[in-house]
C-alpha cells in the first residue's frame, strides 16, 4: 500500500510506516495514493463480519501484509457485532458501541494496536493521543497488556464524563492517562507539539493512536459494508447515512467506502454547536469559533483534524462539496431529539440523537436512512437519565470500572512540562 502526505505529496510512505509513524512533515496527514474500485459488492455483502472485512482490507492495504497475518489482525479485532436496528419507517441505526468500550472508537482503536504491534520494529513505542472522551478509552483497552508500548493518554480536566474518565483511567500498567487544565483542542496541539519535537519522538519512539492514525480509518470503512449488509436491496438503492462528527475520521471512512463502491447515495455530517463544517459548507468560509461545551462532548471540536482527508477524497473522486449533506444541533435541540427517539421506542445518547435528528429532518421520499449510533446510552448515563428521567442499569463492562480509583496524573497546558514528563 502506498500512501502520501497531503501537505507535501512527495513525502510517500507504505502501510507500516504510515502505522507507525501516524502523521507525516508539518503534520501532514497520510492518504492512500489509491482506493481500488471492487467490482463484487454483492458477493462481499453476502459474508460475514470478519470474512468480509479481512477482503476489504485486504483490497486497500494489498499484499504488503501476508493474509494470514492480516486475516488474524482483522479476528482479534473485530470480536463483537455492529447490528442494524429499525427506529422508524425508513430510519435504522447502526449501532456501533457493542465493543469492550461501548464506543465505535473500539473498531479503529483495536485494529490499528493489531496493526501496530504487526508491523512494529525494534525498540520502544510510546503511543501519545488525546482525546475527547471515547478514544482514550478504545485506546487504552486495545493497548492494555501489549509488551513494550507504553500509552500516554491526555484529556480536557473536568470536561469529559466521569464515567467516560474511569473507564480510561483506572487500569494502570503500561496506560498513563494525564488530566491537561485546558480544552480538548488544547491537548491536540500538545500532542502535535510532541510529534513535531524530532528529539523526543526518537528518543521514546512517538507513535498517534487518535483518529489521525489511517489504520483506525481503514478499520472503521468495514462497518459500512457491514450496515449495507443488513439491509435488503432496495433499501440499498437511495441509502442516506447521517454521521455524528466531530474530527471527521468516521466519515472520511464512510467516503473511501462509496470510493470502493458501496452504493450510499449521499452522507449527512452531523454536528453539535461546534458547528466549523456545516457553516463551512453553507458559507465556503472556514472559521472555526472557540470550542463550547456540550451534552455531545465528543464531538467538542472546532478544528476537525481529518477534514483535510474529506477534502482530499471529494477532489480525488470529482465529487462536489455541496453534495455532502450537514446539520448542527444545539444542545436544546439534541434533548429534543433524544425524547422523541425513545418516544419511537429507541433508546439513544446525545451522539446518535444527533445524527437521527438530522437525518430526519433533511431525508426525502424514497430515501432509505441510516444513522450512526457511536456510543451506548450509559456511556452518557448523567444526562441520558436527567433528559428523559429514567434509570439506566449501568452495563457490566463500565461497572467494573466504575468501582477503581482514578490513576491519572494532572498537568497545566505546557509542552515543557508534558516533554519532561514523556522523557521520565
Ligand atoms: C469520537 C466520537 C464521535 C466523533 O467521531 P469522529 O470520527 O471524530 O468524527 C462521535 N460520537 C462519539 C460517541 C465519539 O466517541
């Protein structure tokens, strides 16, 4: 597999190196330098989970990983389902948080710790992400207990669920988790301070395990076909899909999965007050504001960091921009929707709400809809409950953690102090 640097085309590496490496000079993004067309979607349809994503991969990454290896990166990975469930006439969901996680995160975040630990080197690998809320969490677990990879995990103070904090921040080990006092976008330039820094990068071998990483995005292409698979033909034919968003990784996803050739007829990004794209789209001005806060804090983020990724497939393909569908929701707005999905029958979480609510609003008449259910609703258990007052029973998986003590370390926004601390 081939891929290049958005930022300097001429900087061009193969899967391992990309894997390894995750950003390339100045921060670049690395992009497949091709997508192939596969010619047997419906053959591919037809098999299973696993079966099928181990051909899709297989398609994109080609022969630079033997099958077998890749064939047992895909099984150790993919261990749980991603079932379609019907909300409304013509409105499913795909829900994705059935991994050890509850979050989609755990799909990108398991495959690329497979991947990492395939194509591997010698020496130390210090796996540096930020995150919002749920990635830190896919990435701990999918890391936990692998040999010689140490996991540095940074996160907003105060700013992500409590829940979500002691799922990611109890298991110690080889995982260190740091509170930074600072937003979520404030922890991402200090990971890339980090990954710009060449002496501390070497010196204990930096590798980005966040959506930036094109592992987790090859991974997350496979339950695109895997939510195709469970609708019949027609519904196939005029199929919209509604993606939560907020750095832009699933979607970019869904997109290289209509560049292979799954039938999806357009894609809505869905988003909360943090709103960059879709004015974006409306205005054809970038303007990203501060970050705000939200019931949907992972999707708090004003500079998608995979946007240039969407934008690179769009020119690549001849697609227009004012194809791609969006919607942004405020928080008033996304309870509203959270009521009126469990009024249907569904019970969801701010994230999927969202993406329902604007799919909703925005499906036309012969359109199949789909949106994406990215978190299981007690991941979010404070405000699901106030919002509709229920109880939620909390799932095994989060109770377990729920009972540990926090192990994380603080830190004020400083890359001096963060450098010093990665070097300890
Ligand atoms: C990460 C996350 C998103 C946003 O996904 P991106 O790939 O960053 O756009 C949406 N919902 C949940 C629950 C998430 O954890």
């Amino acid at each position: 597999m081939n891929l290049y640097n958005i930022k300097h085309p001429e900087q061009q590496v193969n899967f391992a190196q990309a894997v390894r490496q995750g950003l390339g000079k100045d921060q670049g993004l690395f992009f497949p330098a091709t997508i192939p067309q596969l010619s047997n979607i419906d053959e591919l349809l037809a098999l299973p989970l696993v079966e099928r994503s181990q051909k899709i991969l297989a398609a994109l990454i080609g022969d630079e990983i033997p099958a077998d290896k890749l064939n047992a990166m895909v099984k150790n990975a993919f261990t749980f389902p991603a079932p379609v469930v019907k909300v409304a006439d013509n409105i499913y969901a795909l829900e994705l948080f059935h991994g050890p996680t509850l979050a989609f995160k755990d799909f990108g975040g398991r495959f690329m710790a497979q991947a990492l630990a395939t194509v591997r080197g010698d020496g130390k690998i210090t796996i540096l992400t930020a995150t919002s809320g749920d990635t830190g969490a896919a990435v701990a677990h999918a890391f936990y207990g692998l040999d010689n990879i140490d996991v540095v995990i940074l996160y907003p103070k105060g700013k992500i669920s409590p829940l979500q904090e002691k799922l990611f921040c109890t298991l110690g080990g080889n995982i260190r988790t740091v509170a930074i006092n600072a937003d979520f976008d404030a922890c991402q330039t200090l990971v890339k301070q980090a990954f710009d820094d060449e002496e501390l990068r070497q010196a204990i071998g930096l590798n980005s395990a966040n959506s930036i990483n094109i592992s987790r995005l090859l991974a997350q292409v496979c339950y695109y076909f895997e939510a195709a698979a469970q609708l019949n033909t027609e519904q196939r034919q005029n199929l919209v899909v509604s993606v939560p968003s907020g750095n832009f990784g699933n979607l970019t996803a869904g997109l290289i999965a209509k560049t292979l050739g799954l039938p999806i007829k357009r894609f809505i990004a869905s988003t909360n007050a943090n709103d960059t794209v879709p004015r974006y789209l409306q205005t054809g001005e970038w303007q990203p504001n501060a970050t705000v806060a939200t019931l949907s804090n992972a999707m708090d983020v004003s500079r998608p960091n995979n946007w240039p990724r969407v934008e690179e497939l769009f020119k690549r393909n001849g697609w227009q921009l004012s194809e791609l569908g969006s919607g942004a929701l405020n928080d008033a707005e996304t309870e509203t929707a959270l009521k009126a999905q469990y009024a249907q029958g569904y019970l969801c979480e701010p994230h999927g709400a969202i993406a329902y609510q604007v799919l909703k609003d925005q499906l036309q008449t012969g359109e199949t809809g789909l949106f994406l259910c990215t978190a299981h609703p007690a991941k979010f258990k404070e405000s699901v409950e106030r919002i509709l007052d229920i109880e939620l029973p909390l799932p095994e998986a989060l109770d377990k953690h729920n009972k540990l003590p926090l192990l994380s370390d603080e830190m004020d926004n400083d890359f001096a102090t963060l450098r010093a601390y990665l070097l300890k």
